[in-house]
C-alpha cells in the first residue's frame, strides 16, 4: 500500500509539474508564433532569423514562467547557475527549431509562409520542448522540493524489561516507535529517500 501511495505521489507530481509546464509553454508558443509571422510576414525577415528572433523572446517569457511559477518548489541556491544552464538547454532546443525551419526552407525547398509554419510549430517546437522539458526537470530546476513540515516530537514507548527507568530505550536496539506522529516521521524519511 506504501509503495502505491509512494508511486501515485510522484506520478501526481509529476502531472502537476508538466501541466504547469505546458501552460507556461503554451503562453510562450502564443509570443513565439505572434512574433515568428510579424518578423517574417510584416517586417521581411529570413525565416531562420524571424525563427531565432522569435524563440529566443519566448525563452525569456518561459523562463520567468518556469522560475516563478511551474517549478518554483524546486529551490535553488544558485540562481546564476540555473539562468546559465536554462539558456543554454533553451539554446539547444532553438537550434532544434530553426534547423526544422532552414531544412524545410533550404533544403527541401518549401520557402512559403505556411511551410516555414508547419516545420517550426509541427515539427521544431514538438522536439525542442520535449527537450527543453527533460532538461529543464533534469539539470536546470534541480533544486530540494519545498515541504511544509511541522515540528514532531517521537518519543519511544517505556521499556518492558526494567520499569524503574521508563524513558531509557529498549537495550536490544532500537526501541518500536508505536505513535502515529512517529509513524508520520518515518514515512516521511523513507519517502524523501526514495
């Protein structure tokens, strides 16, 4: 039963963080294709540099997204680290985008509107966030999770075998803990070890 309660509170979790991530990734989708066709249709810019251009401001809205909302339970004691790794991951998963876009573009040589659309939105940007969201979780917001914990005190049950010190541990090892605080407190350790 412990081991199912165990599975369902990190499946859970997990369900938590992507929905999280995939809303703060839909916002930034909505900057990426706004700005993408602007750049591209209304201001004449080569599709790989509207590619970037529109990328790299949708990074800037995920990362104060995921910082400050999707993963903010995962703490972390240095941020420069984090900014720096969530660039580069963020850079990584660009690349993947513009080079959907100057393949299709270049390559293969589909040089409309709609097509440098469906290689960044139905190819690029699927392969680029699943890799943003793997390296995000993986190396990025690696952070401690932030419980709320109150204070417990466990006290061990008296010992059997002398009565005249109730309060001294059963000499055989440790003594059972038999309180429901203490079974909490050791759920909880077991938990954090997994």
């Amino acid at each position: 039963m412990k081991a199912l309660r165990n599975w369902h509170d990190r499946v859970g979790h997990l369900l938590h963080e992507t929905l999280k991530f995939g809303a703060v990734g839909g916002f930034g989708v909505i900057v990426n294709v706004i700005v993408f066709n602007i750049c591209r249709n209304h201001l004449g810019l080569a599709s790989v540099r509207s590619s970037v251009i529109s990328t790299a401001l949708a990074i800037m809205v995920n990362y104060l997204g995921n910082r400050y909302w999707a993963f903010r339970h995962r703490t972390s004691e240095d941020s420069r680290r984090e900014f720096v790794l969530f660039m580069a991951f963020s850079g990584v998963g660009m690349a993947i985008e513009a080079g959907t876009v100057a393949i299709s573009h270049y390559w293969l040589g589909y040089p409309s509107l709609l097509a440098d659309n469906v290689a960044k939105y139905a190819v690029g940007l699927p392969l680029g966030t699943l890799f943003r969201f793997w390296s995000y979780r993986t190396w990025v917001f690696t952070g401690t999770h932030h419980v709320d914990r109150k204070s417990v005190r466990v006290v061990a049950p008296p010992s059997t075998e002398d009565n005249t010190e109730p309060d001294r541990p059963a000499p055989s090892g440790r003594a059972r803990l038999d309180t429901e605080a203490a079974r909490l407190v050791e759920d909880e350790s077991e938990t954090s070890r997994a």
